[in-house]
C-alpha cells in the first residue's frame, strides 16, 4: 500500500498544476476510497437533518420534510458529485450548473491525455471514451 502511494506521488510531481489543483480539489473516487476520510476530518456536530416521509404505501401520496434527530442523511453531501455534470440540490430540488464548463472540461481532458491519467477524471462527454463511443454509433455526420 505505501509503494502505490509513492507511486502517486512521483507521478504527481510531474503533472502540471491545473491538473494538481483539479485532483486536489476533486480526487478520484478510486483513490478516495482507499483514504479514510471520516477519519482525517473531524464529524460537524448536525443536531438536525431533514427527512423524506416515505412510510405511506400509496405513491401519488405527497410527501412530507419532518425534522429528525438521527444522524445526517446520505444527501448531506457526503457522496462524490461529478463536478463535470449538473446536479439537483437534494433539498430545494433546484439543478446546480456544473463545476467546469465544456471548455474546461476539454482542456482538461487533452492535458490528462497527454500526462497520461485521463482515467482518472470523472466521467465527462469531452472523454476519449465517450467521444469514440458517440463516433461509432452515429458515425460521421457530415452534410
């Protein structure tokens, strides 16, 4: 386990810093799951949390925001949002913008190509992989 982070961390050194910044800010669920991040930050004491009321078994039945005082919900914010994609606010329900703009996302993409960790980036449409995905099922579109 210590070598494959020394491993990281050579290739690390070599990498430019906007693709530094970008794994710094959003590291890979990959290389998330292996560090404990429960452990590494210290829990924010929630004595409220919202719920959803899912008891009824009638499902045009409207549902209902009660407050609890259990622990926080898993839309908390604790799982990975793609930053490349837009996301529903789980409270509000209103859609957020993503985090880069196409443009971004593609240059990110092209120096990820060149560096060699394009597999390390989140799913995005600028990818090598959807793009030749999206070319091999619509072929060449050309008037």
């Amino acid at each position: 386990m210590a070598s494959v982070r020394q491993e990281y961390i050579k290739a690390a050194k070599a990498l430019p810093p906007r693709l530094l910044s970008f794994f710094h800010r959003f590291p890979p669920p990959a290389l998330r799951q292996g560090t404990s991040s429960a452990s590494s930050t210290p829990a924010l004491p929630q004595t409220l949390t919202i719920a959803e009321n899912t008891s009824s078994s009638d499902p045009n039945a409207p549902t209902e925001n009660l407050v609890s005082d259990g622990p926080p919900s898993s839309t908390s914010g604790s799982e990975y949002k793609n930053p490349f994609l837009p996301h529903k606010h789980p409270i509000t329900g209103r859609w957020h913008n993503p985090v880069f703009s196409l443009r971004r996302q593609a240059e990110l993409v092209k120096l990820a190509k060149q560096h060699g960790v394009e597999e390390l980036l989140p799913y995005t449409t600028k990818g090598t992989e959807e793009r030749t995905r999206r070319r091999e099922e619509h072929g060449l579109r050309v008037k």
